[in-house]
C-alpha cells in the first residue's frame, strides 16, 4: 500500500509532533532541519562539563491526571523521561528580606498569603478560587479546534461553564492591573515581578493555568532538561519509521497550480511531497519561502502589528559549589537589587537566578549549574552586530555584572566561577531561525492569548503551518498540540480517521 507523503519544515517540538502524529496515521514522514540536532528553541549545549538549556523552566502535563499528559505519553516522553515536581513555583524576596513563597500546593499557598496580607483578603480569596477552578476543569484537547462541531461546543459549554467564565474574565487582566489592587507591598512587588518571567501585558490567566497545572503535580521539571525531553521524540519518531534530514536550509516552498507540491534547499535540491508543512519561523515561511504570495489582510496585520515576545538574554554560570539548601521552584528566585543594575543596556531592579541544585546531570558532582534569563532589547543587540569586539565585550560585561550581582546576595559566588556562557537574542535568532530570537512568538497579551490563527493559507493547498506563531500563548504543550492538530486536519482532508498510539 502506497503511503501519501509529507515533508516536514523544522524539527522543533511542532514539527516533532507532527511527524509522530503523521507517522502513526499512515504518512510518510521527512523532516527537514537546519541545525544539526533537533529540538529548535527548546535546547542544549555544554559548556565545561555543564549543560545549558536555553528554553526549559517546567513541562505542563508533565504529571497524570491532564490532557496533555496523554499527548507527552503518545510522542515517548513519558515515562521515558523523568520527572521532578517543584516545591514551589516561584520564590519572591521583598526590598524588606520578606519573602513570599509560591506554594505549587493551592491550600498551602492560600494560607501563606493570607498570612502575609489579611489585608488583601478579598484579592486573595478571587485568586484562590481562580486557581482552584482551573485546577478543576481541563480543557477538551482531543480533536483539532476546527472540527469541532455545534455538539462539541454545546458539550463543552454544559461541562466547562465555570472554567470558561473563569477564562473570559481573567484573560481580559494584565497582572501589572491585578497586582495594583493589593495592598501589601510585597505581594504587590511579587506579582508585578511575574513581568520579569513573561511579559509586561500578560493576562492572570496564565499564572492561574501554570499555578493549577502545579498543584497537579503536573508542571514539573524533565531530568536532564531539554536534550533527555527532545531525544525522547526523536526516538519515537525513529520508531514510527520517521526521518529527519539535519544540516538543510530551506530556500525556497515550491508551489505548482496552487499547491504546496515541494521545497528546494540552499544547494538547490529539490524534495517533493503530497503535503508541506512549515513548523519553522512563521514570518520566514510565508514572506520568505512563499514570496508572500498567499496572504491576506488578517495575516499581514498579525506581523505587521502583533507585538513579539521580548527577546531574553540568558547568562548561564557553572559554580564549584552546592546550594541544597534552595527548594526547588519552577520560574525560580526572585530578590531586589540594592541599586539598580544596568545590563546590555537596560536598566534592572532586580534578579532572577534559576539554580539547579535539583538536577545533577547538568553539571558535574559538587557544582552548580546557575542561569539568569532577563528580557533584553534586540534592537540593542542586532545594532552591536553578532560577529563585532564590541558585541563580545558586551557579553563579557553582561556575565561580569551578573556573577557580581549574584555574588552580593550569596557571598563568595564569585570565587567559585569556573564557567560562564551568554546567549543573546542573536543567538537564538541564528541557530534557530525563529525572529526576532523569540522564545514564544506572539507576546501573550490579553488580545493575543488563544487568539485562533489559521494553520493554513488563502490560495494555497496542501501547505499547513504548525507551532509557536499559529498558537498565541507558545509554550511546549501547546507548540505540540498544534503539531498533532494539523495531522488531524490533514486526515480530515484525506478522509481517515485520525489516530495515535502510545
């Protein structure tokens, strides 16, 4: 039996996905990726003996009990791959030294907060119940959001109606808004520190979902960060009969009487296949490779006026010391600068350090792998230029301030350097295509989160578009998801009934 045939653009986690999902329905499957390795964003490298991951804080579904948990069960990650549940998720130290602990347990978290502000009762009480809520409902991920059907959306409204109230009314509150309305002033501090983590814009909706997801015990962290949690995928498309095709630019989507009919890489080889999908950069694929031939004003306007993720710039160090004394967070410890701190030029109060004392494979025994993630701005960077002294004494400038700053609040840090690494947005930008060095594509703003984007495009057949820049929000899951989703419209169009295996 003649198996119809997909070509796949990226194997990153969208593309990864679907290739499994195309394997398991009967596709014939060949991933095109221009690194030499898979994964994309969510990545690794080594440094003297320490690994960097440059995109992995926690894996929502990473625990039973969830939808998505079934999705990392059908692309081999799970049980592969092991999981650790934080103690918290996230850890916030005042200007004052009091600290606020994120507990991932909701009563323990209800409680600790009130603790700390009986006068921000009410607040406190409307961020519990938000969190308990969406700790109480999932959302139907079974089937691609374009198929569901007038019954599936009336089965959904009867099951889901607080959730959906839930989502309609904290989607529409900026946290920098919703942190205003407290009182105290460290949980004030705290929530407009949520910014550092994500974006000025985002809604409360998300730290509802990620807090819920938590007390889930289903957030957690995948041993070995990254290259374990990718290689897994690798490994399952392999098995599926899947293959991937690393060290190949694409140039070029070819196109023949209004079908995706191919595409031609950098040293002019020409590939065919019944169906192309890009799960590369979004604005590369359509304005690139497509010659922005098929689109219209809906899709002009999103990269035309869709803010993008604030670029990160990741100072990574490797420390000859333990601290196992520091519990396990998700997004990390958060204190306040004594003054502020100016840092590839912009200006920071305060400091997140994500120390992995809790995973041992990323560094060798006794030391610590430590990383800094602030949101920096690309324009500043793109102007120093990726390959100029001064872009790589800015970088060095940027380390030294940061193992300063570090050493301030933990004495000594400093002494026990034996690695640094930073990453800017060029970086990122280079290695894997994505604009702009984008993490998560589109910022998640209250207009943006779950905003539907069309994985195809007019006047063209056959060509769908999966991952981060059809799926506001971005995130692992749901980059995923969108890979599994397009198989399903593809077996819709081909008339199959869509299935998976585990």
């Amino acid at each position: 039996m003649n198996e119809k045939s997909i070509i796949i653009i990226g194997a990153g986690v969208a593309g990864l996905s679907a290739g499994c999902y195309a394997r398991m329905n009967g596709y014939n499957v060949r991933i095109f990726e221009q690194d030499s390795r898979p994964g994309g964003l969510c990545t690794s490298w080594e440094r003297s003996g320490y690994t960097i991951h440059g995109n992995m804080a926690f894996l929502g579904g990473s625990g039973p009990g969830t939808p998505f948990h079934k999705i990392w069960e059908e692309l081999g990650v799970i049980p592969k791959v092991r999981m650790i549940d934080y103690d918290y998720f996230a850890v916030f130290e005042g200007r004052d030294r009091k600290t606020f602990f994120a507990h991932t347990d909701i009563d323990r978290l209800e409680k600790h907060m009130k603790e700390l502000a009986p006068e921000d009762r009410k607040q406190i009480d409307e961020f519990i119940t938000g969190v308990r809520t969406f700790a109480r409902y999932d959302m139907p991920i079974e089937k691609a959001p374009e198929l569901l059907g007038p019954a599936d959306m009336l089965r959904l409204i009867l099951t889901r109606l607080p959730l959906l109230r839930a989502l309609n009314r904290w989607k529409k509150i900026t946290i920098k808004d919703f942190a205003h309305r407290f009182k105290n002033p460290l949980l004030r501090d705290s929530f407009l520190e949520f910014r550092l983590m994500f974006t000025d814009e985002l809604p409360v909706a998300i730290i509802l979902m990620a807090l819920a997801w938590s007390h889930q015990n289903s957030c957690g962290y995948p041993v070995g960060g990254a290259v374990p949690f990718v290689l897994a995928i690798e490994d399952r498309l392999a098995g599926l009969g899947g293959k991937i095709l690393y060290n190949t630019r694409i140039s070029k989507i070819l196109v023949k009487d209004g079908k995706a009919v191919g595409i031609r890489s950098e040293d002019g080889t020409e590939h065919f296949a019944e169906t192309i999908i890009s799960a590369a950069d979004g604005g590369r694929t359509i304005f690139d490779w497509l010659e922005g031939r098929y689109v219209n004003d809906k899709i002009r306007g999103y990269y035309e006026r869709l803010p993008v993720t604030t670029a990160g710039l990741l100072v990574s160090i490797g420390v000859n010391k333990t601290f196992l004394e520091i519990p396990t967070s998700a997004a990390g410890f958060i204190y306040w600068l004594d003054e502020p701190a100016l840092i590839g030029g912009r200006e920071y109060t305060s400091l997140r350090p994500m120390i992995y004392n809790f995973d041992p494979t990323l560094a060798p025994p006794g030391k610590t792998l430590m990383r800094v993630l602030l949101p920096t701005d690309y324009e500043y960077w793109n102007s120093l230029g990726r390959t100029s002294e001064r872009y790589k004494a800015e970088k060095e400038a940027a380390a030294r301030t940061v193992i300063s700053l570090l050493d301030h609040r933990y004495p000594g840090l400093a002494s026990c350097v034996e690695m640094w690494d930073v990453a800017t947005p060029l970086t990122f930008e280079h290695y894997t295509g994505n604009r702009r060095g984008s993490s998560i594509g589109w910022d998640i703003t209250s207009r943006t989160f779950m905003m539907p984007m069309s994985k195809t495009l007019p006047r063209l057949k056959d060509f769908y578009l999966a991952g981060q820049w059809v799926v506001p929000g971005g995130g692992l899951p749901m980059v995923a998801l969108s890979g599994r989703n397009v198989i399903q419209l593809i077996c819709r169009r081909d008339k199959k009934a869509f299935s998976t295996t585990v």
